[in-house]
C-alpha cells in the first residue's frame, strides 16, 4: 500500500526546480541597479562557436549603474561588443583599451511598466507549472483511491497535504516576484 504523502513529497523536487527556475528568470530582468547575471548567460559567437559571456572573461559591478567586462582575450572584444549590442538590454557596449564597459540608463516610465508585466508573465508560467504537477498528483491519489489501494480518507488527506503544498510554494513565487517588482520601482 502506497502512502499518499509519499506521493506528494516526490513532487518536491520538482516544484523546487519551478523556484530555482523562477529565480534564474527573474535575475535577467534588468533594474535599475547593475549585477552580473544581466549579462553573464549572453551568447556570444567567438571562433564558430557559441559561448557564454561569463565563459570569456570577468564580470564586475564597480558603480551601481555600471557593468565592467575583462575579456580574458583580447580577440574576444569585438565579439563580446556585437553579443551585447544584439542583446534584449537595449544597451551600447564602450570599448575602453581591453576592457567593456556597460552604463545603464536610468530606467524609463514606459520600460519600467513592460518590465513590470514580464515579472508578471514569469510568474504566472511559474504558477502553471505548480498547478501542472498538483493536478498530476490529485490524478494519481484519485486512482490510487479508486484501485483500493488507498483510503478515500487518505485521498481527501493527500488532497488538503496537496494544497497545502502548492500554498506553500505560491507563496515563494509571490515572494520572489514583489521582491523583484520593489527593484525595478527603485
């Protein structure tokens, strides 16, 4: 005999991959404060390959507007600078010596507003992908149930531990995207 709760802690994993996930998305989005992941996943096409940026060179912050690149060679410049004037971020690279240097305008009214219903969009496909997994568990208890090989006492206790779960992990997302809103509204 299968216990529910076994059932519903193996889709754990999964719904924390949908957090992880969710964070990963959400670090893209610019603000209006500078940090490496806006540009360390860029594509950048060096020697017919594809690399990503973070893979050719260092990433730093040294003002709050300002993003600095050390290629780690120097051939990589003007494939890095073609990566990041192609990019979503609407921003032109400066070639100063060996290095690239990146200054984010402030962000404006209009750009702000479509940042702020991207946030929206990623948290809704978070949601989807939770209400994916509790509906697939809510199946499997209900034939569990049905082939007797569970109470329908258990099935209705799998189904408030189920939901309890998926709470718990709306809220993450809930967090995690405020969080991100209050940055772009700085």
């Amino acid at each position: 005999m299968q216990e529910y709760q076994d059932i519903i802690d193996k889709i754990k994993p999964e719904l924390e991959k949908t957090i992880r996930f969710l964070e990963g998305e959400l670090a893209k989005i610019r603000t209006s404060r500078a940090t490496p992941s806006l540009v360390e996943n860029i594509e950048v096409e060096c020697f017919g390959q594809k690399f990503l940026l973070k893979q050719l060179g260092s990433i730093s912050i040294p003002k709050s507007r300002e993003i600095l690149i050390q290629p780690w060679d120097k051939s990589y410049i003007e494939p890095i600078e073609k990566a990041i004037s192609r990019s979503s971020l609407g921003v032109n690279p400066v070639v100063d010596g060996e290095i690239i240097r990146i200054f984010l305008p402030p962000i404006s009214a209009e750009f702000r507003e479509s940042l702020l219903k991207l946030v929206s969009q990623k948290r809704e496909e978070a949601r989807q992908t939770i209400r994916k997994w509790r509906g697939e568990v809510w199946d499997l208890l209900q034939d569990l149930a049905m082939e007797g090989k569970i109470s329908e006492d258990d099935k209705y206790r799998g189904k408030d531990k189920l939901q309890e779960l998926v709470d718990e992990y709306n809220e993450k997302v809930d967090e995690l995207v405020e969080r991100k809103k209050k940055e772009i509204m700085e």
